[in-house]
C-alpha cells in the first residue's frame, strides 16, 4: 500500500504551520509540537519526566522557556530582534537585562563570517550563559556605543516532554522509529524527521495484519532518548529487532545512511538493500561519522539494531544549524522521497520472511498456470528466471531480502511472487 504523491503536500503544510515554534529540550515549545502532532495522529501520549532526575550518567536540565528578547541601540532601535527569528538568541539564555558598551556585547555575540546572510544556532544547555546570534552582515553593521540587552526567559524547576506510540502487531516483536523535536525554526535538521514520522504513522496505523510492533518517540534529541532508555531498556533491548533515527529526509538532494554501531544489524540489511534499488545514489557513511540518537541507541551495553536513513546527512549540508535551513530547503517533493524510502524498509521487514519449499526437485509449476507450457524463441522469460531462481533458494535458511540480494532483484518485487507460491501451497513461512 502506497500514500498519493499529495502526501508531500500534506507534510510541507505541517512544516509550514510548525516551523514559527521556538522548540529547546523543555518547555512550552515542545508541548505545542507536541500538541500539533497528537491532533495528527491522536494515539499519539505525551509524557513527562522531572528536572534534576537522574538518568543513567546525565540529569534533566531545568525547563526553559523565553517570551522576549532584543538589543536596543543608543537611539531605542532594536537592531537584534527575537520576534523576527527565534534563532537571534542562544538556545537555553538565562534572563538579562543589561546596559553595555559594544566592546563587552560582543563576547555575547554570535555570527558567521563565513555565511554572512545566515543566523546561526547556538545553544548552552547544560551551562548557564546568556547570547544573541545574528548574521555576520548585522554584526558588522554595530556601531560603538552602548547596547540595551534583554532576555526574558525562565529556567526553572519543570519536565522535559516527549512524545510515544506503540502500534500493536501480531508479535511482541519491535520496530523503532525515533525522531526528535528539540530545534527551532529549523526545516530540514528539525521539522523533517518529526513529520515524515508522522505520516509513516498514519500509513502504518492503515496496515493490515502487521506483523510487527511498532513502537514510535518524539523526543528531544540526546537528553530524550537516554531519558526513555532510562525506562525503557530492558523491554526494548528484548524486543526490538530494527529501529531507525528518523531525521533529515526533506531535502532535494541526495540520499544517505550511516549504519548501526554493529553495521550488520536486520535494520542495516533492509536500509542497504532499499537504497541500492530505489534510489539512483546514496552516500554511505561509517559509525564514526554519527552524530543523533544512535549515540544512545547503539551506546555499549544498549546495543540497539538502530541505522539512519536521511537525505542529506546533518552536518554534510552548508544551511545546517543556520537560519539558511529554512522551507525554501524542504520541498513536497523532498519530504515524499524521505517518506518513500523508509516506508519501502518498512515494508520489507513486514514481509521478510524466510520461505522453504514444500515439494523435492522443482514443481510442476506449468498445472499452476505459473510457466509457459508452449516454449518460444520469441519468449521473454526473465521473469520465469526470476521466479525459477527465488524458487531455488527457498530453503527456510535465506530471507527474502537474502534471496533478492542473491539473485539480483529488489525485494519489494519478490513480495507479490512470494505471496502467489505461497497461496498455490509451494512454499510455505519458517
């Protein structure tokens, strides 16, 4: 079952309604993402867990929230704004309300030289500083004199959200799609993995007869997943079998995957084999190379079979972490693709089954109706090869996407032949 190509659509518009939010780790931004998503899809829970608690080797930070913040010139004018972008200050600011000399402003300043146009996002979440971000244009546009600085923002003795969905299957058997919601107005870093999963959502809600569990998180990014590690990591390491860090997959550009800790993982296996056969390129990174939740998901002794599967990886694109990661960044057409390519892995491990032929030799598969009884030289038989071939190595020991790697077809094609042997009592599910 596929979504229409309006599907994309339907997720730029979410990310158009989203973006304006200014999320951190806590606070009443991530509550009205939240909030959004849960009207999405109204399964979804939304839990909480207190400041100061103890999870594993970290502590939940204070929660943070901001109404207002600018600096105002000798002449009143506010040349640094928050309500223009809420990237102009550095995420988790402690409160201020200053006179200074630009000299001393400075060092509580933020820019770019390198992309003058481009705002940068800073954060201090486990310190407390106070900081404005602003283009390098802007920056260079201060004039000597005093500056008036505020922040009005909170930290305080609150919870850090996260957001949870457990789909039931047939089996207690877990897939993981783990997403994260702790950026601001950032597009393809923040807001393309959290509605790409939750259109995945929608479509696997509409599934008949899943064979798996799927267990779904919305979580701020790092402090998140080891919060719900903290209370979670024995019945997940039990069951889950595949999981994936569902972040940037809105762009046009490229496809990538960077593996688990261990790269040989089932969730490995099917990211490989998708993106070999539906894409036209995709560039493979190393574990080294990560940088999201399979930090914590394939941390020693968590050991989670967790892979990514992204458009342009995060920190591989030049707008990351910068106001340039914008809806001009994303597209329908980029959010479909992201969409598309997880889907297909997902549909890959619903039928990943191991096949074992049911009669000795090869069946008579012209009774059947399945093989040509007149043969021709005019014939096209590549997809009696095909069939022949599938048929050979349906010994209960390979699974499909072992057999489509095999013999040198996409997997995804297989399911239907699979399905049509299956019914005719030649192959029967180990």
């Amino acid at each position: 079952m596929e979504y229409p190509d309006n599907i994309g659509i339907n997720m730029y518009k979410w990310a158009k309604d989203l973006f304006p939010i200014c999320r951190s780790l806590t606070g009443q931004g991530v509550r009205d993402t939240l909030a959004y998503l849960q009207k999405l899809i109204p399964e979804l829970t939304i839990e909480s867990i207190n400041s100061g608690e103890q999870v594993f080797d970290w502590q939940v930070p204070d929660e943070w929230n901001i109404k207002q913040a600018y600096i105002e010139n000798e002449t009143g004018k506010r040349v640094v704004d928050f309500s223009d972008s809420n990237l102009h200050v550095m995420g988790y600011s402690a409160p201020v309300d200053l006179v200074l000399p630009l000299e001393e402003l400075q060092q509580h300043l933020y820019s770019l030289p390198n992309q003058p146009d481009a705002i940068p996002y800073v954060t201090s979440y486990y310190q407390r500083r106070w900081g404005f971000c602003l283009t390098e244009k802007q920056r260079k546009s201060l004039k000597p004199g005093n500056y008036t600085v505020k922040i009005e923002s909170t930290l305080t003795q609150g919870v850090l959200n996260y957001g949870e969905l457990i789909l039931p299957g047939e089996t207690e058997k877990e897939i993981l799609l783990s997403t994260y919601i702790c950026h601001p107005s950032l597009a393809n870093n923040e807001l393309s993995g959290p509605i790409v999963t939750t259109a995945l959502v929608q479509w696997i809600s509409s599934l008949v007869n899943r064979k798996f569990t799927y267990r779904i998180v919305f979580l701020p990014e790092t402090i998140g997943s080891i919060c719900y590690l903290s209370r979670h990591i024995k019945k997940m390491q039990a069951n889950i079998v595949a999981g994936f860090v569902i972040t940037c997959i809105g762009d046009n550009n490229d496809y990538s995957y960077l593996p688990s800790r261990g790269e040989h993982s089932l969730a490995d296996k099917v990211a490989l084999h998708a993106l070999e056969n539906s894409v036209e390129s995709f560039t493979k990174y190393n574990f080294l190379q990560r940088g999201s939740d399979e930090r914590q998901y394939c941390a020693p002794g968590v050991d989670l079979p967790v892979c990514s599967v992204m458009r342009t990886k995060y920190g591989e694109y030049p707008e990351y972490h910068t106001s340039l990661d914008n809806l001009e960044l994303i597209s329908p057409a980029g959010l479909q693709g992201g969409f598309n390519i997880l889907q297909q892995c997902i549909l890959l491990l619903e039928n990943n089954h191991k096949y074992e032929v049911t009669v000795l030799c090869e069946p008579q598969l012209g009774k059947r109706g399945l093989y040509p009884t007149l043969s021709s030289m005019n014939e096209d038989y590549t997809d009696i090869r095909t069939m022949m071939n599938f048929i050979t190595y349906c010994d209960g020991n390979h699974d499909l996407v072992d057999i489509a790697n095999k013999i040198g077809c996409y997997a995804i094609n297989l399911i239907p032949l699979a399905e049509k042997l299956y019914k005719e009592g030649l192959l029967r599910k180990t």
